[in-house]
C-alpha cells in the first residue's frame, strides 16, 4: 500500500486547495520517502508543491484516508495522513504536478472538493477548529 501524507493548510479563514492535470481538486500531499516521518513528508510536499514552507502544525487532529486507483490498469490501494496546519504565507508556486490553486473559505472548499472523502475530511478539521475556538 502506497502512503502519502498531506495538509488541510488554513491561512486565516481561507483553505488551500490544488488542481491536478486530470482535473480533481485536493489538498497538498505526497508520498513519503524513505526514512522520513509523516510531518516532515508533508512539509516537503507543500514546499515542493506550493513553495510555501512556513507552517505551524495544529496538535490533537490528525486523520488518514484510504482509496484505490487505477495506475496503469493495475489497482493500487493508497493511505494519506492528513494533519492539520497553519500558514501566514499566502503567495503559492506552483509545482509541475498542478495546473492551478485556490484560497477558498471553508463552505466553498467543501464545494471545490472533488473527492467525498476529503469533503469529510476538511469538515471534520472546521468542526475541530471551532470547538477550539469555543473553549
């Protein structure tokens, strides 16, 4: 099984979301390397992707997906850690990999999405962020 880590990165009440080549819209993620840990993969993959490189790390959300796709013909089974994090950094890079980028406020990110799965994710990250702000 292939492992990915990524970001539901916020700046401010703003949401980062990528466009692939094929379309789809998601989040900043990438495949670990060899002896990396989880958050190190995904702060070198948004770098890579976006240039940003400044981020804080929110503790106490973390989530994983799963899905299968198709590469080659052949099915591949893949996991993502999602974490959630914080960027004062607004200017995006982009990479090779995306065709375009938006800083969306949460309600339309869900929108955006393309993928069920990261619908659910993004809205989980919203409801813990509020009841952070509620304590």
């Amino acid at each position: 099984m292939e492992t990915s880590c990524g970001f539901v990165l916020m700046n401010h009440d703003s949401v980062l979301l990528l466009q692939y080549p094929q379309g789809h819209w998601s989040f900043p993620k990438g495949h670990v390397e060899d002896g990396e840990d989880h958050h190190t993969t995904a702060r070198r993959e948004l770098k890579e992707e976006t240039g940003i490189s400044k981020v804080m790390i929110i503790s106490g959300w973390q989530r994983r997906s799963e899905y299968t796709y198709s590469r080659r013909g052949s099915p591949k089974k893949k996991q993502v850690h999602w974490y959630l994090a914080t960027t004062e950094e607004f200017l995006v890079t982009l990479s090779h990999e995306h065709t375009n980028f938006l800083w969306l406020d949460p309600s339309r990110a869900v929108e955006q999405l393309t993928f069920d799965q990261e619908k659910e994710i993004l809205n989980d990250a919203m409801e813990f962020i509020d009841q952070a702000r509620s304590v």
